[in-house]
C-alpha cells in the first residue's frame, strides 16, 4: 500500500469505528472492526490494531486476543495469491489431504504462511459449499474442482505464468 492508500484506509476505518462507537456495546462489535480492518489492508498490521485498541479504548492484549483466536484473521501480508484447500468431509474424502499435502511440498509453507517469493498464502476452509465438484480448492475468489493432486499442480503453473505477464 502507499502512503496515500494507507492514510484512506485508515480514514475509513477510523469513519467505521467512529459509527461503531454510536452504538449501544460498540465493544460487542470488535470483530466486525477487525474484519473491515482486514478487508482494507489484506491482514491485521499491528500498528492498525494498536490503533483500534486506542480508538475503542480496548487493550491491546484483548484486541490481539481475538485476532489471534480466530483464523480468519491474518497477522501477516497474504501473497499475492490465497489459496484455500477444502478441508471438508467430501473433500477430504475424495482426496483433498494429497492435495494439500502436495501443495506444501511443492510451495514449502504451511497453512498461514506465505511462499518465499511473495506469489502464494495457504489457508484452510472448513467448507467451500461446492461438494459436488469435490475435491475443491479456492484461489482467490475462483473456485476449482474435481482436482487430483496432478492437476493442482497444473493449475499453480497456470497462476505462476499469469504472474510473469
């Protein structure tokens, strides 16, 4: 983000938590601040946790409490491109855990993490709601299915040719 992005996301965030405030138990709504903290940054940087913590007059232990209980929330820079592996029980019957599986060897990183190069972050979903086409996978917004762990392979080339266009 650049300076100028940053100072607009911050003045967003700080309009959000402003009209969060005016509510009755503005504390109650923490995790809805977060999640429009993230969705303006990508992740949670501390120095905008630190300031919802001052904003909201939380600490901020509890506010890294709930960022760090709930993996939805992401403390670090995603890559340039999230990869969800469905984890649920016709995906992972039909084969997800290969998948998965191949994916951390061939990117070495683990859920939560971010390849060397800046290009992929691997997270679990619990559920993508495409049990037909299982196994499934998600990058970025783009649902793929009916996947072998061969064909994942394929696919991750396909994202990193597109990255060197």
């Amino acid at each position: 983000m650049t300076t100028t992005q940053e100072k607009d996301a911050l003045t967003e965030l700080g309009e959000f938590i402003a009209e969060v405030m005016q509510r009755e138990h503005p504390h109650s709504h923490l995790i809805a601040v977060l999640h429009k903290a993230q969705s303006l940054y990508g992740y949670l940087p501390t120095e905008v946790m630190n300031e919802v913590a001052a904003r909201m007059g939380i600490p901020t232990a509890h506010i890294w409490g709930v960022a760090t209980f709930y993996h939805y929330f992401n403390l670090n820079p995603p890559g340039k491109h999230t990869i969800s592996v469905c984890l649920g029980t016709a995906c992972y019957v039909k084969g997800a855990g290969a998948i998965l599986q191949r994916l951390k060897d061939e990117l070495k990183i683990e859920f939560g993490q971010v390849t060397q190069d800046g290009m992929f972050s691997l997270q679990p979903a619990r559920c993508l709601g495409a049990c037909g086409l299982a196994p499934v996978v998600m990058i970025d917004d783009t649902i793929h299915g009916d996947l072998t762990a061969d064909k994942m392979m394929e696919l991750l080339e396909t994202y990193r040719k597109g990255s060197e266009d």
